[in-house]
C-alpha cells in the first residue's frame, strides 16, 4: 500500500533559476495523474496505507545557475526549493554494519518553522506505505501540519529507501508503459472474484484464481530482483530507522531527542525507532498503528484475520452513516434503500449478479466490463477515507441502475504511451513488507498458494466476508534478504521520553487492538482512542485529539492514558453531487462543540484532506493520485 528512482542529480543542473517544489514536482502529480486509474492492488498487508505523490526533484533544478556541492556524508547542502522549503541529500551506508558496501542518497526536505522565537526544533514524518514519498507528503500537507502545531516545527521528510528520489530506487520494469502492461486486467488492477469461500464451488473458483496471480507474482518478483539486485537488501525497516536517526544527527546535533510522527506503515518506523534507540526518543506520535511483533515476525499472507478486524465495522459505519444522510447527501439512500440493512442487501445482491454475470460497460473511458471485485476493492479502499462515501454511494448508486462507468473509470489502470517515462515504484510495499518478514525463500510455491489459500478462506469465516479475498502475497516468491532484519524486543522500558500512541475504532486496516498492544507493549506509552472511522485520526477531525496531540507536540503535557476522542466531523457532509456544503457542514449536528474546539478540528481536518492522496496508497482511484 509509486515513487522512484531518479537518475539525474537535483543539483547538477544548470536552469538558471530557483524553482519552487509544485514546479519540481512536476504537472503530472500537479494534476493528480487524472489518467491513472487504481494502478496498486489492495495490500493484506495493506500498511499503507499512506500514498504517494510524485516527487520530481530528481529531475529539477534548485540551486540556480551555479553547480551544487555534491552529497556528503556529515552534512546537508540545504537549497530553497519553494516558499519556505529548503531541499538536499545526505548521503548515509548503504548497509550500516558494513560501510565499504557504498552509499545510499537519500533526498530530504524540511519546511521551515515560521514561528522563530519559539521554534521546538525538527519534526521527523513518515506517511506510511511502505513506498510514500516523503518529500511529496511535505509539499502536500506540510503546510498544514506545521500549522497544527502553530509552526513551532521544522518540518522534515525524506523518501526513504528505494522511493522516490532516493538512490538506488526498487526498480522493475523498463517503463511505465511495461509496469502498466503486466498489471492490466490482472489481480493488481481489478482484483479477485470471490463470493461465498465456504462453498466448495465457489472456493474452487477462488483458488483458481489465487494460483494464476502467484504465477503473476514469480514474473514481477524476478523482474524486481533482476533490475535492482543487491539495493534490494538494503530497504527494509531497521536500514530506514537508521537513516532516521542519521538524519537528526546531522540536522539537530548527535544526542538532541528526535521528534516524530509516523502514520500507518510509519507507525513501525516509529515503534522500531523508539527500541532501536530509546536514548534518542523525544516527542513520538504513532497514528493508525501495525502491530511490529506481528510485522517482524509472521509472513504477510496471515496478516489478514488481524489487520482485517475492524473492515466490517467501517463497512457498518458506511451503510448506518448513509442512511442517516437520507437522499439529499447520500445517493444510495432511496425510498427503496431507506435503512442501513435494506443498503446492505442491495449492495451485497450487486456484488453477487457481478459474480454471477459481469456488467458489459462500453461507455467508459476504457470500455471494458464491471465485475464484483471491482466493487469490492473500490469500496474497501474508500473505507480508509470517510470524507469520500458521499462519491463513493453515487458510484455503487450507478452501478446499481446498469451503469458500471463511474467505478470502472475509477478503478481501471490507463497505459501509459510514452515508453520513455520511468517506472514508478509500485512494488514498493513488497520489497519492504518481504524483507522485514521471515524467510520465505525455501517454502514449496504451490504449498504457500494452498497456505494463501486457506489463510484468507479463515480470514472469510473469521473476521470479514467482504473484504477476505483481496491479496494474494508474494513474498515466498521474493529471492533476497535484507542486511539488518530487527526482532525486537518491542517492550523496551527506558525511554527518553513518553509517546503517544494513536487508534480508531473502526480503522479497516490497522484495527484499534494494534494500538492497545503497543501501548501495553510500552509502560511509556499514552493511548489515544479515537472512536470513529478511516485510517488514522486525520480521517475525521477531533478536537478531543487535536487537543491531545497539540498539548503532547507543543507542551509535553501527556493526556490520560486510553483516553475516548469523538470525532465531530460526520460523513456524507455534502460530497454527493445534491445540494451545497454550507460553513461547518461537515460537523456532527449531534455533538456540542465550543468555537475554539470547531477551529481545532478544521486543523485536523485540513491535516486529514491534504492527505488524502496518501491514504490508501495501494489501489487508489485516480482522481486521488
């Protein structure tokens, strides 16, 4: 749950002039790739969580018409790169136990704290995937957390390894043109058709398919390996937590405490930081965490019956939140469709007639058919984002009176033309999630599909009958470990300092037990319970936990531990095509908020839609990349 390798140095161009960051990224991630289509398959695994625009910086200028200082090792060579950002490269070990290996370049970016006087110092962020870019998420929502935190923060990012601008880049296929070729019409662009795992008939057909995409997935794994090679041993979770730590030496001094906040995948970066290197914890936020036991230690292909704990739930929350809605804001409530079961029954039957007989749809964009797991990707990934039921109902709503358009001008990949653009890096989350994980390379390939197989048939009976049959892992396929794999421990009792660690209560990827686990993990941990939908505590605004992060970032002032934040802001707020959005639409008539409490939750609702690129970071419509 992509950003890439760049071959040409930011700062050995001569332009002749400063560019701003929207200009070094580029129209393409401007525009939001509106010719994209889901381009990522929905991850099990599915940290990601957290998306990607596409940070162009690699082929930019910014230093103007002198030549740059190269990289060095001991120091960053800070550039303007925009209205209050400055841009550079650090070189750090490729692999930190052995540094005659080489170099990694990793590209950084930071937005300077306006707020000089009372600056707190450098405010680390990660926004999950694994695979987001870092300095694409500070051009996009850096300007609106600084202004959470009142701008008392240098913001900093960094593409961390094998994303983006940061060299060597996981890189596996020749062009964009060729990635988008293998993913077409296959599992990563329309997913599985699966409809009831507890009938052998159906079960059957289910496992047919699993086989075909685990040989789908032996091709895009050689291609990976092949094309990257050995820079693949070098991008797992230990290596980037090293890098993090590197990065604040350099920019903060060698023993200043580092600050924090990871969301989604981020979440492990920060639970691997704070063991890794207790002695260096300052102020540390996790938000929509992934249990790191879980991630060290099991393969990817179980993490389903957990990570999908809380997807019904959400599912839940759609249907009761668009029935309340009524007509006038949600297009799926109807004379007909008036309650959240008779909702339920509609939307399963459409699932279940795709399966049956899929929806010829010619007058697409790409004319081509609707099948149901189309349907139930597009739903699953819209419940990491409540701010987007309202589009999402219209889209089902369609679909529902024979026009299958909408959600497959959605969800279907376009090929790119031009075969002279460089592949993005989707595989990303892979080459991540694989090497963090056990040892998979000696396991029998058709016993993993049969272990698949079975996995996500419990995941069906146990947890989720919507949502089980979406992954199919490739990690048994993926031929290369990585140099520093950490275990753990994960419960280390000598922190520098308290952390906050943030959950919903109905996240559909990293359920809320996540959180408690690292809370209980942790002695110096303070919980935050955020009751409400969406993938982390920016997918509705809370002035409960603006106010609980703010007072922890800007004061140190801890809150109680496993305190319940509402969310205030209510979905369905106006995103359907009927009727305006007045001031304040978008809070929750039932609740009783003060003025100052209606301010502080914009912030965080700000903070929440200039994320929404990121959220969801796998298989996301394209007017969201």
């Amino acid at each position: 749950m992509d950003p890439f390798n760049h071959n040409i140095h930011p700062f050995l161009s001569d332009m002749g002039a400063e560019k701003s960051i929207e200009e070094a990224l580029g129209p393409e991630t401007r525009n939001s790739r509106e010719s994209n289509g889901i381009k990522r398959r929905v991850a099990i695994a599915g940290l990601l969580v957290m998306g990607l625009g596409h940070w162009y910086l690699g082929h930019r200028s910014h230093c103007g018409k002198k030549m740059a200082t190269l990289p060095e090792t001991d120091k960053i060579h800070w550039l303007p790169c925009g209205d209050g950002y400055e841009c550079g490269r650090l070189l750090v070990p490729l692999d930190y136990a052995n540094e005659s290996v080489g170099h990694a370049d990793l590209s950084v970016g930071r937005l300077l704290a306006k707020n000089t006087t009372s600056r707190l110092g450098s405010l680390f962020v990660n926004p999950g995937g694994p695979g987001g870019s870092g300095l694409s998420f500070l051009y996009r929502a850096g300007p609106t957390l600084a202004g959470l935190l009142d701008d008392r923060y240098d913001i900093v990012s960094w593409d961390p390894r094998g994303i983006n601008g940061t060299t060597p880049g996981v890189d596996c296929f020749a062009s964009q043109t060729a990635q988008d070729i293998a993913f077409a019409h296959t599992y990563q662009d329309i997913g599985f058709e699966a409809r009831n795992l507890s009938d052998p008939v159906d079960l059957a057909v289910y496992a047919q398919q699993i086989r075909k995409a685990d040989a789908e997935n032996a091709v895009i794994a050689e291609l990976c390996l092949n094309r990257t090679g050995e820079a693949l041993r070098h991008v797992g979770t230990a290596t980037v937590v090293r890098d993090l730590e590197r990065l604040s030496q350099v920019i903060e001094g060698p023993e200043t405490p580092v600050n924090f906040w990871g969301f989604s995948y981020g979440t492990v970066v920060g639970s691997y930081f704070v063991n890794m290197f207790p002695h260096r914890v300052g102020n540390v936020a996790i938000d929509g965490v992934v249990d790191p036991v879980l991630w060290a230690t099991t393969g990817a292909y179980e993490w389903g019956k957990w990570d999908l704990v809380d997807t019904e739930r959400a599912y839940s929350n759609f249907l009761k939140a668009c029935a309340d809605a009524g007509p006038e804001r949600c297009a799926l409530s109807t004379n007909k469709t008036s309650t959240a079961t008779a909702i339920r029954k509609a939307v399963d039957q459409l699932i279940s007639d795709l399966y049956e007989r899929p929806l010829p749809v010619p007058n697409a964009e790409q004319s081509y058919i609707l099948t149901s797991g189309m349907v139930r990707n597009l739903i699953f990934v819209n419940m990491y984002r409540p701010r987007g039921w309202g589009l999402l109902a219209e889209q089902i709503s369609a679909a529902l009176q024979g026009n299958g358009a909408p959600i497959t001008n959605a969800v279907l990949n376009t090929i790119e033309l031009d075969t002279t653009v460089k592949a993005k890096t989707a595989l990303a989350i892979e080459a991540v999630t694989c090497v963090d994980g056990p040892d998979l390379r000696d396991v029998d390939p058709r016993k993993a599909v049969e272990a698949i197989i079975t996995e996500n048939v419990a995941t069906y009976e146990q947890v989720s009958t919507h949502f089980a049959a979406i992954e199919a892992s490739m990690c048994h396929h993926w031929n290369t470990r990585e140099a520093e794999r950490y275990l753990g421990p994960f419960n280390h009792t000598t922190l520098a300092n308290d952390i906050l660690v943030i959950g919903n209560t109905a996240d559909p990827i990293t359920p809320v037990v996540n959180a408690r686990t690292v809370n209980q993990l942790l002695p110096q941990s303070r919980l935050i319970v955020q009751d409400g939908s969406g993938h982390c505590s920016i997918a509705l605004a809370s002035p409960c936990t603006a106010k609980a992060v703010r007072g922890y970032f800007l004061d140190g002032v801890l809150p109680p531990n496993g305190i319940v934040c509402d969310a205030v802001e209510k979905p369905f707020s106006g995103a359907a095509s009927v009727g305006d959005v007045g001031v304040n639409a978008w809070l929750d008539e039932a609740t009783s908020v003060s003025d100052e409490d209606v301010q502080l939750a914009e912030k965080m609702r700000a903070l929440g839609q200039a994320m929404e690129p990121f959220v969801g970071l796998h298989k996301k419509p394209k007017r969201f990349l």
